[in-house]
C-alpha cells in the first residue's frame, strides 16, 4: 500500500511537472509573440517619426524658400522705388531746365 501510494504520488508529480512545462513553453510563445509585436510597433513608431522629421525639414526649407522671396519681393520693389525717385528727380531738372530755357 506504501508502494503504491509512493507510484502515485510520483505519477501526479510527474503530470503537475508535464502541465508546468506546458506553461511554461506557452508562456514563452506569448513572450516572444509581444516580443515581435514591440519590435514591430517600434519600427512603425521610428518609421512615422522619419516621416514626421521628413515633413518638419520640408516645412522649414517652404519657410525658408518663401522668406527669401518675400525679401527678394522687397529688395525689387526698393530698386523700383529708388529708379522711380531717380526718374523723378531727371523730369523734374529736364522741367526745371527747359523753364530757363529763354522764348
């Protein structure tokens, strides 16, 4: 009777023992599963980011680029003002000059 009751306590060692290294190897399944599924996000979340980056540098090089017409624009406009004020200045002495011209 010891006997058998030692063959059953070993036999249900041996399945609690069975049914714990099921656990555990799908416990390391689920594991690696998160593993990969982080790996995943990881990359998705690096690959937005470059993409973000990418849109950032594009905004600024836009800024830039309009900023640089904008001053162009007012550079163009200043010469053409000053060119006006020159011709301004040329019609006003032709004027001048042709009042003193003696009739």
């Amino acid at each position: 009777a010891n006997q058998e009751n030692t063959r059953t306590k070993r036999k249900h060692s041996h399945e609690v023992k069975d049914k714990l290294t099921e656990e555990v190897v799908r416990l390391r399944e689920v594991w690696a599963d998160s593993q990969e599924q982080e790996a995943m996000w990881e990359t998705k979340f690096n690959e937005m980011q470059a993409v973000s980056t990418h849109h950032q540098q594009e905004i600024v090089r836009i800024q830039a680029a309009s900023e640089k017409g904008r001053l162009s624009h007012a550079n163009v406009v200043k010469e053409l003002q000053e060119e006006i004020r020159i011709l301004n200045q040329d019609i006003e002495e032709l004027s001048a000059g042709s009042d003193r011209t003696p009739s």
